[in-house]
C-alpha cells in the first residue's frame, strides 16, 4: 500500500518518512541540529517547493522536538520558541499553510514531542484533525490520513528512523527520528544505505 508520507508521534519521540513516486532522490541530513530532506547529488533539477524542508527541528531550549511533511515544521517550531503551547504552535501553521497545492492536494502533517504533552495533526483539503498522543501514533499524507494507533518499538533515533524505514509500506526513501533523553533529544537518519 502507498500511504505517501508519514510520521509516528509517540509520547517520547517520533519518526518521519519520506515514500515516493516521483521524486525518489532525496535523503535526510544533518545541518546544525536541524534534520532536512534534501535532494541527492544525481537528483534532476525541479522548480518544486515541496522536495527540501526541514523534516525534524528541536526548539532552542531543547524541551520539545517537531516532525513533519514540509514548511510547516519551521513555525510550529518558532511558535514553540515563542512560549505557545504545544497544541496551539501546531494548529496555528497547519491551519495558515493549509494542505499543499499540488497535483495530488497532498495534506500536511506534523507532529510535536514534549516533556508534558505531545500531538499529531494533519491538515487536508476536506479537515484538520489534532490529537493528543498517549501512544504511538500515525499519520500519512494518503490512504492513513487521520491519526491511528501503530507500534513503534525501538527507542533510539537511528535504529526508529530504520523501523519507520523498513515498514511493509511502498516506496520508502529515507527517515528521520527523536527521542527525549535525560537532557533534551537525540536525533538519528536512515537513507537506506
């Protein structure tokens, strides 16, 4: 099954993974703390805006991680910076970016990791749905387009980013993950190397 993008929003940490049809040619990597899909080096040149975004941000303060599907995870962070509770920083982006204006409607989804509380959210062309998370929770851009409880074993950045990676789903191109550690979150990519 194709579900496009997804991400996986436990209470402790979460995953993000991009699937894809058209633009397979992009992988995660690390630019001063912050995770982006970025296109590899033989990707063909696009005028796309939706290929490269920051997919995983931790806030300045390091109290509270933010994974998604683009542009939006840039807000939802700042709003977090700015003292907006975890709920409000995440509806407020995915509310104003709206779904992405592509051939496909693509929804956006987000999701937000903290010491208290954590949320999965999604806006598409027909709703917008947050959910607080008590469990490992997921949501995709197609077909898993509200938030259903999934499992999510392993614990450690890299080896989730694998697992989200390695799941029966199609056209998996590359992950990224977080978890909360004693002192803030360690992040971790797969490219499937």
């Amino acid at each position: 099954m194709y579900v496009g993008r997804f991400i996986v929003v436990a209470p402790d940490r979460a995953a993000y993974r991009v699937s894809s049809r058209s633009f397979p040619n992009r992988r995660v990597i690390e630019r001063d703390g912050t995770l982006t899909v970025a296109p590899t080096a033989d990707a063909p040149e696009t005028d796309n805006p939706y290929i490269s975004y920051n997919c995983l941000r931790i806030t300045g303060d390091g109290d509270r991680a933010v994974v998604g599907n683009g542009t939006q995870v840039d807000p939802i962070t700042e709003k977090l910076e700015l003292g907006y509770p975890a709920r409000d920083a995440l509806v407020e982006p995915l509310l104003a970016l709206d779904y992405e204006k592509d051939d496909y409607d693509t929804p956006r989804i987000a999701g937000v990791v903290g010491p208290d509380e954590s949320y999965v959210g999604i806006v598409r062309r027909d709703a917008m749905l947050v959910h607080a998370v008590e469990e490992p929770t997921l949501v995709a851009t197609y077909e898993t387009d509200r938030p259903e409880a999934t499992a999510l074993e392993a614990t450690e950045p890299e080896k989730m980013a694998r697992e989200v990676y390695d799941l029966d789903l199609e056209h998996p191109v590359c992950a990224a993950a977080v978890a909360q550690t004693g002192d803030g979150f360690e992040t971790g990519f797969y490219n499937g190397e």
